[in-house]
C-alpha cells in the first residue's frame, strides 16, 4: 500500500489527515501506562491471593483492545459518530437502569454489570456519548431556527444525572457536569444562566455532602477531620516525598505494597516515587499538549459541531486526569477514578480510547486532494 497524497483509499486518507502529533503523544501516555501497571500491580495481586501477572495480562488484552477501538474511532466521518453516539446513550440509559435493579452493591454503589469475568460499567461509556449527542443538540440549535436544542440537552442531562446520584457516582457526576457546563458556555449562553448553573453545582455538592455518608468521610479526611483515618493519601504523599526528584527506580517503590489502589486510582503515586517529580511533570505536559493541542485545532473551525464536540471531549480528558493527580496529592477529595490511559483498568480504558478516537477523528484537517465532504460524508 502506498502512502502517497495522491492515493485516496480510506487508510492513506486517514494517514494525512489525521493528527499524527497528537496521536504520538497518546501512544506515549499509553506505553507510561504499560510500563507502571506492570510494576504496580503484581504487588496488589499477590496481596490479595492471586498470580503476580494478574493485571499485567489483563491490562495488555485491554491495551490491544484500547488501540483498536481508538483507531476504529479515529476512522469515522461525523455522521456515523453522530449516530452511534445517540444510539450508545440510549442504549447507556438502558443499562444503567439495569445496573440500579439488578447488579449487585459493592462499596455502598450499584455501577457494574458483570460479564463473564468482565466489569462492565456503563456510566464509563456515557460520557463521550452524551458529549457527542450534548454538541449536536447545540450545534443543530444555531443552525435551525427554532430547534429546541438547549432543553433537549438538559433534559438528557437531567436524566442522566439521576441515574448516576441513584448509583450513586458523585465523581462521575462532577465530570460530565463540568464539561456540560464547558460546552454551555462555548455555545455562548446568557452569563445569568452560568451564574444559576455556577449555584446549582455548588447546592448540589453541598446535597451530596450532606446526603450520601461515603461523601461526607472523604471530604472530611481531605479538610482535616478524622484525618488520622486518610491512610491512602498519606501514603501516597509519602511516595511522592520519597521519590524526590529522580525516583527510586523502576520497581524500587514500597508504596504499591501498602496502597490497595495502587495500580489503579493511586498509580500517580507510584510514577512520583518510581520515576521522580521530573517523569511526573513529563506525564502532565503529555496531557497538557494532546487538550491544547485539541483546542488550537478547533481556533479556525467554522463547524459548530465540531467545536462542541471535541472542547467537550479534551475536557473531559483533561478533568479527569486533573481528579485523579489531584487526589493523588491531596489537592482534592478521595475519587475512585483511574487516570486515562495510565491505570489498570477495562471499562475505563476503552470508554477513553472511545472518546480520544474520536477527538481524532474530528480534529482531522484536509490535504492535497481530499475533499472535506469525502470526510464528513456529505
């Protein structure tokens, strides 16, 4: 196969028009990843009476898995995302039904469906679907007079938020209500409407704090009450003291013998007394430059859509690589959410590849003589 400007099968027109930058500095995080879930995780295995290559042959099936279903993703026109995305919410609302009546309570929540040896949690797909779906309704808004877009997605958006409090998920809540509100904001709402979304956030946080207990004990522990009872994060703060600049070394880490999160929610730690605060600003620059460079691509596009879609698909990337490092260092409260590409993980791993495939897809640009409508598809 040549992959020359003037060859338009679908894989060279893929070549020159997808960002080849952004997609290095992903397959980088991703083999950061690699490399500390395999020093992580034989500790937390063998802990907990299994082989010490437990989560290292699991998180290399869903690597391979991850890198297929990003650059399936990353293959799309918009139409076909448009599409799929409408379908997986409807198809996720279904399922997080199903999970609140069926699936069994494990840590005072209801989030996953098992399959077969397999974790299934839907509310990790939901948040690239609603994105997508949120940044139509919008976009179609500006288009069509008279196209109720903005309460249809807070309709959705209410919907979803429910489901995901019945749960109860407040971290996943915060995720998608924060990057709803990113893309409210994009499409130029009313200021006096940011402001009521600005006190409703903050009644709702206050609601959780009050009403679910898990809640209340970790903000506790992060604002200093019951603090001697914070065991993960002490820990984890003494990993990165102990890492210093350098790092210990690969492998030369004692924290993932004591924290039970460690190749998960905690493997920020990890990197910090392993590889060294040096390894851990590399790691945050990475992230850094794949939502920059995200957002600089979307400064001279006219596509509303477009626009929506992939700030609402960069923030969710970045907001939630921000809660993970945050707990991490004790800048925020206690949440069990994995650091994208970097923790163990399934569901998580490949809702994320799903929501990086399609930034991908959509940050696109057009070369020599490929058309924009071979690529949208109309």
């Amino acid at each position: 196969m040549k992959f020359d400007r003037q060859n338009t099968n679908i894989f060279t027109s893929w070549w020159w028009t997808v960002d080849k930058i952004s997609l290095l500095a992903i397959f980088i995080i991703m083999a950061f990843g690699a490399i500390m879930v395999t020093t992580a995780s034989p500790a937390v295995a063998e802990r907990i009476g299994l082989d010490g290559s437990y989560f290292i042959k699991r998180q290399l099936i869903f690597l391979v898995i991850t890198l297929v279903v990003m650059l399936f993703f990353s293959f799309l026109n918009p139409i076909v995302i448009r599409r799929i995305a409408t379908i997986g919410f409807a198809i996720g609302i279904i399922l997080l039904v199903v999970v609140l009546i069926f699936s069994p309570e494990t840590k005072g929540a209801k989030r996953w469906i098992n399959l077969g040896g397999f974790s299934l949690q839907p509310s990790e797909f939901m948040k690239p679907f609603f994105i997508i779906v949120t940044a139509w309704m919008l976009a179609e808004s500006k288009i069509k007079q008279g196209f109720k877009g903005l309460k249809i997605c807070t309709a959705l958006y209410g919907l979803l938020a429910i489901l995901l409090l019945l749960q109860p998920d407040v971290g996943m809540f915060v995720v998608i209500s924060a990057v709803w509100a990113g893309q409210l904001f994009l499409s130029g709402i009313p200021l006096v409407y940011i402001l009521i979304m600005a006190v409703l956030g903050i009644v709702s946080l206050l609601g959780a704090y009050l009403v679910f207990p898990h809640v209340s004990l970790r903000v506790n522990k992060f604002l200093g009450i019951n603090s001697d009872d914070n065991y993960q994060v002490k820990k984890s703060l003494e990993a990165f003291n102990s890492g210093g600049i350098t790092g210990r070394g690969p492998g030369e880490g004692v924290v993932k013998q004591h924290l039970p999160d460690s190749h998960t929610d905690f493997i920020f730690a990890v990197v910090g007394e392993e590889l060294g605060a040096i390894v851990c600003i590399i790691i945050v620059c990475l992230f850094a430059f794949v939502i920059f460079r995200g957002f600089k691509k979307m400064l001279g596009e006219k596509d509303l859509f477009f626009v929506y879609a992939v700030s609402g698909l960069l923030m969710q990337f970045g907001v939630q690589a921000m809660i993970n490092m945050g707990v991490a260092l004790n800048l925020l409260p206690t949440k069990g959410m994995t650091l994208p590409f970097i923790s163990y993980g399934g569901s998580s791993m490949i809702a994320i590849a799903v929501a990086m495939g399609m930034m991908l897809s959509l940050t696109r640009r057009r070369f020599g003589n490929i058309k924009r409508q071979d690529f949208t598809g109309g």
